[in-house]
C-alpha cells in the first residue's frame, strides 16, 4: 500500500468490503440476539480461485447453534450469503459458518454411514438406500462415493430432500481386462 492512500485512504479492496459487512452483520446478530458469541472470519482461496469467507463462532451459545442438526448455523449461513449477494450482486463470494468443528463432525457421521452402506451393498451385490437428506448433504455423500469406482449413486425423488441409491457396477472379470491390455 503506497503512502498517499495511507495518508489519506484509498478504495478498499472488495475482499475486505465483503469482510466487513460480514463483521457488521455478525456483530448485529449477536448484539441484537442477546448471544454470548465471539468470531472470527478468514478468508480462504481454492485451486479455481473461488474466494471463501469461514465464520467460526466461538462462545458460551455454541450449543444453541448446534442444536436440531446445525439449523441455526443453516440459518446464520444463508443470512449472511444473501447480505453479501444483496450488497455486491456481482461478487461470487461463498459464505462458510461453523461452531466448534460441528460440520467436520456431521460430514464425518454422513461419511461414516455412507461407508457402512456402501459395504453392504458391495457384501450383497444390490442397491442399498439412504435416507432422505437435503442438498448439502447428499453433495458430502456423492463426493465421498465418486472415489470409489465399484459404487456408483444418484439422488432419487422429488422436492428438497431426496435419497440416495447406491447401485454396485458390474466390473469386467481380470481376463477380459488382460486381453483389452494385450490387444
């Protein structure tokens, strides 16, 4: 940053734009809310450059947000992203809300049971079913499954929350693959 926009100020950059209406936001609901809440919000670059802001909150309410599967946290989440989409339309800024680890500890239980599913329906050579979920959901589901080539899955139904099907994929036997090498 040169001196002059020290001195005197310059445009902010959008990132700490976004950065700080996320703050202002955040520090409305907990003061409005009446929450013992404190945060803090990192931003975060991936491989394709897409920009993540990550809210953790921190306090002595963290099991409020946490209760009825993470709603709260939903809730609080999708508040955020539509202030920041309402206030820069244009900017593809994706907006992260945790509490005390609970989404590394509800995808580690989503991947756990797809896991235990998946052995099934491998042990068994049919299509196995998972409950109903919403989208998030079933997006850590199919992730965690498209690493295994023997299992394939798709979302069944209709509305909001859908199913899984878990289908087993016939693989071709060792001589058939042996001679498609040779040839």
């Amino acid at each position: 940053m040169s001196f002059l926009k020290k001195l005197f100020g310059g445009k902010k950059e959008p990132d700490n734009e976004i950065e700080d209406l996320v703050k202002d936001t955040l520090e409305g609901i907990i003061e409005r809310g009446g929450f013992e809440m404190t945060y803090e919000v990192t931003t975060k670059k991936d491989e394709r450059g897409e920009t993540t802001l990550a809210v953790e909150l921190f306090g002595q309410d963290e099991e409020l947000l946490k209760e009825k599967k993470g709603m709260m946290l939903d809730s609080l989440q999708l508040l955020i992203k539509r202030v920041v989409q309402h206030r820069f339309p244009e900017d593809r800024t994706n907006v992260s809300v945790d509490c005390g680890g609970y989404r590394e500890e509800s995808d580690a239980a989503l991947i756990e049971r797809a896991e235990s599913l998946k052995v099934i329906a491998i042990a068994e050579g049919k299509s196995v079913y998972y409950r109903a979920l919403p989208p998030k959901d079933r997006k850590v589901v199919h992730q965690y499954l498209a690493k295994d080539p023997r299992v394939k899955s798709r979302s069944l139904g209709d509305g909001l929350y859908k199913k899984i099907k878990f289908t087993l994929l016939k693989l071709r036997d060792s001589a058939e693959d042996a001679a498609v090498i040779q040839e």
